[in-house]
C-alpha cells in the first residue's frame, strides 16, 4: 500500500472478517509494530455534538491504530472518513513528525468497518483536535519502542540514539550503527496500547506539521479517477428507485405496481409502505417507477416556511440557562439606551454535490455496503438490525463523500439497499435524486433569537438578555465583556423535537444562527453609541485572543474607522467554534433597486492554534466563506406541512461563481497552542458581516435570514 493510494482500499474485496477484537486485528495482520490509539468518549465532548438518533458504539478498547511494517511502511487505520475536509493528508502529517519518518512512507485507511476499529463518526470539526494528538501520542510511543529495539540490536545505550528520516542511528557512528524502521519490525509482533501519553516533540522542532501540502486525493478527484459510492459497480447489480409519498407524514393507502411490472427485466419489491422497482439500467428503474399508481392520505398543513416561527415560540419549550452572571434588573437600571430584537433564520438544506448513495450486497448472512456517510460505524449497525444479522457480520466501507455537512450522519439510503439486496439476492444500489435528497434531508433547524441589551453613557455593555429557540446553544455564550446577563436555549438543543421537519447538524451547528444574533445586535449597539463597529466591539472586549485576531483581520483589511452607516458597505463580525476564534471583513455593494447584493472582498482572520496544513486550512477558510453567503444571501427551504417545496437548485439557490469574492485569509500564528477545528469556524460569521455590510451600505438593518431581494427592498422602505 503506498502513500499516492490516499485511501489504499479495495472497494472491491467482500471478505467479511471476525468481530474487530484486538486479537482479531493482530492475527489478521501479522508482524510488525502496532500501537493502539485509545479516545474514550473525546467524540462526544464537543456540546451538541451527537448526530441526531445515534446512540454511543459498542465498547472498544482502542479507537485506531497504526502499524510499521516489516516494508518500513506506516499505516494509520481510523474509523475517520474524508470528506473534503483534509485529513487524508493532515493526519500523516502529524504522525509522520511524530514519527520522524518521512511523509511519503505514512499511509491512511479510513472509514472501513472491517479494516479500522469502531469511532463514533466524523463531525464537529473534531478530527484534527481530538484525534490528531491521540494518533501522535502513538506514534511517540511507536518511536520510543523503536529506539529500545534499536539499542538492543545495536548494543548502544537508547539515549545515545536518535530516531530520524525512517531510521535509527548512533551519531557517533551512523555508518554502522544504524536500522531503519523495516529492519527493527522485521520478525517482530509487538503491540502497544498508548496509555500515558508520552512525551512529544516541541512544536518548534516540526519540520513536517506545519508545512503547506497539496492534498493527497486532490489529483484523483481532478481527473475523476476518485471513487464514490455511485462509482462501485458490482456484477449483476440492479439499481432501485423508490415510491416516494408527496408529504412527510403522509401514509400509503393503495399501490399499483402492474403497469411496472409489465416492463421486460423490472423486479418489485414491496413491504407494507416500502416499495421499490429495480432494473439493471437506471433510467427503465426510473420509467418504471413512473407507472407505480400509489394513493396517499395526506395530513392537513398546519405550518409553512411563513409561519414557522410563530409556531416555534407558540410551542414554549423549556430550555436551560447556557451561562449566566451579575442581575439583570441592576443592569437594566443602568443602561442610558435599551435594544430589543428577534432574529429569525429558516430552515436550510446541506444541498452536498454527492445525494445519499449506498451499494449494498447482501450474501446470505453477510452484507458490504458502500456508502457515502459520516457515520460507517453507526450505519452498520441500523443495517444489521434492518435485515436481521449480526453487526459483525456487516461491512460498511466509505468511500469519498462528496460532502457532508452533517447531512450525511444519517444514511438511510444505505438501509434501503441493503433491505433490496437482501429481497433480490443481488447487489443493489440506490442512489437518492435531488428531489429525494431536499425531502429526505436534515435541515438546518429554522429558529428564532429573541434578544435585549443595554449601554451606558461610555458605550459600554451594561446586560445581555440572550434567549435562542431551538438553533441550539453552540456559539450561544456570549464572549464580550458583559457584567449582567444571561443566556438560555430553548429547547436544550437542535435535536430536540418541536420542529415540522426533520432536522440535524448543518456545518457548525446553531453557530450561524446565534453568530448572527449577536453580531447583528452588537453592530446595532454601536451605531446608536456613535461608535465605529470595530471600535465598539474592541471597548466591549477583554479576552486577548479575540482582540488580536480583530485587530489582525482590521490590519489586513485596511479598516478606517467611521460611525455606520458609512455608505461604504463595509461589515465585521467575531465569533467562536470549535475551539477557533475567528473574526472576518467585507466590503458590499448593493443593488436598491434590485434588492441583491455583491460581496466584493472578504478578509478572514483565524486563530486555530497549531495549524497543521496551512494549505488545507485557507482551502477550508475559502470553502466555508462562500458555502456561507448561501445562507446568508438565499438558501431556504419553502415548505407547507409535510410538503418540500424546493426540489432542486431551480428554487433553491446556492452561491454561484459569480457571487465569489476575492477571499484573503490570514491565519493567525499560534504554534504552541493545540489544533483547533478548522471546517467550520469561518462560516459562522457571514450572515451578520454580511448584514452588517448591508446596513453601512443603506442604513437598513435585517433581521431574518436569507437576506433575499424582497427582504432587503422591503427593509429598505423602512430607512
């Protein structure tokens, strides 16, 4: 297996093996140096986490490992899987300098339930944070085995030995006191289980972390040469559509599956209200699921896209204070001005490039499912328990996904192929249309942020009352200098139920939505304090870190300060996720007569501590600024009932290259700080920067997110 491989799998290997014991591991692989990687429950310690319905793995004494072998190669087996997010080349890296082995001799296995020990899935930008330092401890402990090895070999004391480039060597002599790392795995079987954690280098000393890399899927996924699941082809395979009812909630009541039937080579799968046609080509399954004629019972539409936030704050769920300190009321009495607002955002698809596809094969008792998911552990689970097998004798294998976003912790598609294959006894895939993949998704909840505040006489914030419905409480705490306040989220989180729709995690949950809140009513404050944004929000700061990276973002801005509304269409924001803080800068234009607006310039500051892959990570800045202008400019979701409106990107508008700004990322140096999460701190911040712009544009001010055409004339009028 080689490092050019990226993700070395045969997508083509049914062998399905015994339950993933670390006995079962050693066997299988044979000699070597192995080091087990135990993480505990580090997957659910991010707030909110948890995908949606996902219950904690099965016990496990060991997460991941990595292996030397007797070649001198280095695998790192992980249930992680890449997603466009970079770890495919991020996390060699870190073991590599750990390691002190060259780069090109690390390979990564990801996402494979027969290959790589249970994890609870990739989400929450936690791979780099939480697993990255668990797989260096590792290789430090690799390393420290190697040395012993090596001096004993050598008949030279380890501490005059130095680990270096793949080798080990005395530098007294290092002509002939010197083994490479195949040559001290040779003939050995020695595993390892990381418990202290053992001394690692000085960030200091990192020639490898650090430095920028191309991608290493990034050649295959250019040229097409990349697998997906709707890549894998299996012989015989068929493939299956779905009868689909026209509403959440709707039940069948009649289902005529003759005219389908009737087609040469069509076979039908029925099981109460699951039914599916399949062909071995995809357009006869398609014709045919044409002819299906189905009757449905459709429940009346009590809440659409206009009333939902009526009905969010009707419902009055409890909630739980988030943070709290000082007396509201004392801080009330000594405000000289008061602001009070609601702050809605609607409901927002993941829209990924890849739709849910699984293959499933199905022989016997055994099943192989190739699936685009963030979650293969869990999936193989639900795909057990739906065709009545053991998990162990499921294999679940992720290829690339082409996009997540937290939309792909539930795969259900993978479900209903196996469920097909099962019934057929062939390989099966399913691949959901656009159609399929807006109906069936996890939105973004639509959510409401009622909020009051105070300043004094100086400009300074007085009380913060801080109340958000069911975005959920991420990015909820408030980071300025507040004496008085009080946060509370209401439900306790995003995946509590009172929503129409089915909702789940969407790129740093419930952050959009309160980064927005706060930072549209902080720039409120500031224009009725007379003060430029920046200026008032430096006032009304005192933590360092996210003072230097305004002053930082200000810096390479060029910003000027000017009370709003300037006329010059300049807008900031801050905020914090995933343990980065972030604040970021535009220049706006708007069109008043059309209602659009053109986002000419962007500039984003990160602190994210230790940043692995600076490539990677201004790659993730720039992804996430322009995924973020679609909620913030015109993604929403129109719904009446149970009923999806928006079925493909006709009437659900994405970002388009037009709308790209020039993007400028600086990444604020912090070498000896942790990793932090980089995917999704940059996006939280472009609904309010963008308000904001918008308002030191044209002195209109809004409140609801997406800031479409219509929102923006009608706020216009009201200047």
């Amino acid at each position: 297996m080689r490092a050019d491989d990226a993700i070395a799998l045969d997508f083509r290997d049914n062998m399905v093996l015994e339950p993933q014991t670390r006995r079962e591991f050693l066997k299988r692989l044979g000699g070597g140096i192995i080091i087990f990687v135990t993480l505990g429950d580090l997957a659910l310690a991010q707030e909110g986490e948890r995908p949606r319905g996902r219950r904690p793995g099965p016990p496990a004494d060991f997460n991941a490992f990595l292996r030397i072998g007797e070649d001198g190669r280095v695998t790192c087996f992980t249930g992680k899987i890449e997603m466009g997010q970079g770890p495919i080349t991020s996390l060699p890296q870190m073991l590599a300098e750990e390691l002190e082995t060259p780069l090109s001799t690390v390979d990564i296995v990801m996402g494979d339930t027969e290959l790589c020990p249970y994890d609870m899935g990739t989400f929450g930008s936690m791979t780099t944070r939480s697993f990255g330092p668990a797989l260096q401890a590792a290789a430090a402990e690799a390393k420290a085995v190697l040395l012993e090895l090596a001096a004993e070999a050598l008949k030279v004391p380890q501490d005059r030995l130095v680990a270096k480039d793949g080798a080990v060597f005395d530098p007294q002599d290092k002509d002939k006191a010197r083994l490479t790392y195949g040559q001290l795995a040779k003939g050995q079987k020695i595993a390892r289980h990381v418990d202290a954690k053992p001394a690692l280098k000085a960030h200091s000393a990192y020639t490898i972390v650090g430095k920028s890399l191309v991608r290493r899927d990034g050649h295959d996924k250019v040229t097409g040469k990349a697998l997906y699941s709707g890549d894998i082809r299996e012989p015989g395979m068929l493939y299956a559509k779905l009868l689909r009812p026209p509403a959440h909630g709707a039940k069948l009541k009649s289902a005529d599956t003759s005219a389908a039937k009737a087609i040469a080579g069509v076979q039908v799968v029925q099981d109460g209200e699951f039914v599916a046609v399949l062909h071995e080509f995809p357009d006869v399954a398609d014709a045919a699921l044409d002819r299906v004629k189905a009757e449905f019972d459709t429940p009346e539409a009590k809440v659409d896209d206009k009333s939902i936030f009526d009905h969010l704050l009707q419902s009055n769920p409890e909630g739980r204070s988030v943070a709290e300190g000082g007396d509201l009321a004392a801080g009330r009495k000594l405000a000289s001005k008061t602001f009070e607002h609601n702050y809605l955002n609607s409901y927002v698809a993941h829209a990924a490039m890849e739709t849910h596809t699984a293959l499933a094969k199905v022989v016997g008792d055994k099943a192989t499912v190739w699936a685009s998911t963030q979650t293969p552990f869990a999936v193989q689970r639900e795909i057990a328990e739906a065709i009545g097998v053991p998990a162990k004798n499921v294999r679940v294998i992720t290829p690339f996904v082409g996009g997540g976003f937290g939309g792909k912790s539930r795969t259900t598609q993978a479900i209903e192929a196996a469920r097909l294959s099962k019934a057929t006894g062939k390989p099966v895939q399913v691949m959901w249309s656009r159609a399929e993949e807006f109906f069936y998704d996890t939105f973004r909840p639509a959510a409401v942020v009622k909020l009051s505040s105070g300043i004094d006489a100086e400009g300074k914030m007085v009380f913060w009352d801080y109340d958000v419905f069911y975005a959920g409480e991420r990015g909820a705490k408030q980071f300025y200098a507040v004496p008085n306040h009080r946060t509370m989220s209401r439900p306790s989180g995003w995946q509590a139920g009172g929503q129409p729709l089915a909702t789940g995690a969407w790129r740093a949950p419930g952050n959009n939505t309160n980064t927005f809140a706060r930072e549209s009513h902080i720039d409120i404050m500031a224009a009725a304090a007379g003060m430029d944004p920046v200026e008032f929000r430096l006032k009304n700061l005192k933590d360092a870190r996210m003072i230097h990276v305004l002053k930082t973002a200000a810096d390479r801005f060029g910003w000027t300060p000017v009370k709003a509304p300037s006329k010059r269409g300049y807008g900031v924001a801050c905020g914090m996720d995933a343990g980065t803080y972030v604040a970021t800068m535009v220049e706006a234009d708007v069109d008043t007569k059309k209602g659009t607006v053109q986002v000419k310039r962007v500039v984003c500051a990160q602190d994210m501590g230790l940043v692995v892959n600076p490539e990677g990570a201004t790659i993730q800045v720039e992804g996430a600024t322009t995924m973020g202008l679609g909620y913030a400019l015109s993604e929403e979701v129109h719904f009446t009932g149970g009923q999806v409106v928006d079925d493909n990107f006709d009437t659900y508008e994405l970002p388009r290259f037009s709308w790209v700004p020039k993007i400028e990322t600086v990444l604020v140096e912090s070498k000896e700080s942790a990793p932090q999460g980089g995917g999704e701190p940059a996006i939280i911040v472009m609904g309010a920067v963008v308000a904001n712009a918008v308002f030191d544009r044209t002195g209109a001010r809004l409140f609801q997110l997406p800031m479409t055409p219509e929102r923006i004339k009608a706020a216009l009028e009201k200047v």
